[in-house]
C-alpha cells in the first residue's frame, strides 16, 4: 500500500457524460500528479499540482481539469466524455522537488 | 520540453539471464531518474533512482547507470527470475514538477 488513495476504483459511464476522479495523497506529500494510461500505453502526464496551485501541465484536453483542495486532496473532473477518454487514471504524490511518486491503486474509467 | 525515449519495448529472457533497458533524454537539465515497475493490472512502483551526481547506484540484483555526457541511462536487472516479469518504466526530471515517462519495455523471464 503506497498511502495514495482514489476513488471510486472503477467507474462506467456514456459519451457525453462528466465525471470527477478524486485522490488523497501521502501525508505530508504536497504534490499531486495526475496520468492517463490507456490500454497496453505508457504513462501520459496530465497535471501537477504543489499545495493547491497548478505547477505543470502535460497532454491535457481542455475538456480535463483538475484542482487541489486545502487539505490536499485533488480532483480529476472529465467532461464531455468520448470513448477514446477510456483508460486507467493514476494519480501519484511526491514530496517537493524531483523525488519518488507513490501511485494510487488507479481509476478504471469505461466510456460507453 | 523532455524527451524521453527507451527500447527495447519488449524484451524475453531465460531465468537467471540478465536483462538491460536503455533509455535517452533530451534536457540536459533533468537531474532525477527513476526506473518503475508496473505488474498487471497494478500501481507502478519505484524499484530504483539515481541522481545526476552519481554514475550508478545498485541495489541486490538491480542496477542503474547513468551517462551525462551521452543523455542515456540503463537498467540491469541480473539473475532474472519470473517474478522480474512485469512492464518497466524509465523517466527523467528536473525540478520535480513534471515527469517524463519511457513507453515502456514488457519483460518477459521464461521459466
């Protein structure tokens, strides 16, 4: 167990529809990233975020956001859905500064 | 940006063979390389780092090189077992706010 969790663990869903992906990092990890990894794919960086402010920005659609609450916990919000957007969502956390991510277990999202 | 390019993409080896996986970066900035491993259908994990002030660092049956000059970097995993079966990633970083992640080699260790 890494120490990062997410929610909800598998989520199925139409085109068109919007969903929200959330993640509780490590304590005391302050940086939040979020990635998409579609079928047999590599790790595609979406977004990071350092104590609540946006640090980076990777392949992320326009119709993706995210955000980082005060107490740290971050939310991937996918809207207009599309089939292509089926994919396993990993958030990680990190300590500052280029240092190991710890990967949630992942949110298998299925767009019908 | 980072590039980060890593081969081979699927790699099979004889148990207690070793097996190498290369990756080059582009941005002779990045200062921090992790290597993953991600078992099916689960989380990647860290198996081993290295910084950019160090040229390798080992860890049991695990090594890691880096080449500053050349931009490429390479994982040795020694006396594969099929346990070692999995998919590993390489990545590259500089400050920390963004990774940049290899595609991925698919190891394969046959009994």
């Amino acid at each position: 167990d890494s120490g990062v969790t997410q929610t909800p663990k598998h989520l199925i869903t139409a085109t068109g529809q919007r969903v929200t992906l959330r993640c509780s990092p490590r304590s005391g990890d302050l940086s939040v990233y979020w990635y998409q990894q579609s079928l047999d794919q590599g790790l595609q960086f979406l977004i990071q975020y350092y104590n609540g402010e946006e640090r980076a920005k990777g392949n992320i659609l326009e119709r993706f956001s995210a955000q980082q609450f005060p107490d740290l916990h971050s939310e991937l919000n996918l809207s207009s859905l599309e089939l292509g957007d089926s994919a396993l969502y990993f958030c990680a956390s990190s300590l500052a500064g280029p240092n190991e991510q710890f990967f949630g277990p992942g949110t298998r999202l299925t767009v019908l | 940006g980072e590039n980060v390019e890593q081969h081979p993409s699927t790699l099979s080896v004889q148990e207690g063979d070793s097996a190498v996986i290369k990756c080059t970066y582009s941005d002779s900035a990045s200062n921090y390389f992790p290597w993953y491993k991600q078992e099916l259908g689960k989380r990647p994990q860290l198996i081993i780092d290295i910084r950019s002030n160090v040229g390798e660092k080992k860890d049991q049956r695990i090594a890691v090189t880096l080449n500053k000059t050349a931009k490429h970097f390479s994982l040795h995993i020694t006396e594969t077992q099929p346990e070692d079966s999995a998919v590993y990633f390489c990545a590259a970083s500089n400050t920390g706010n963004q990774f940049y992640f290899g595609t991925g080699t698919s190891l394969t260790v046959i009994p």
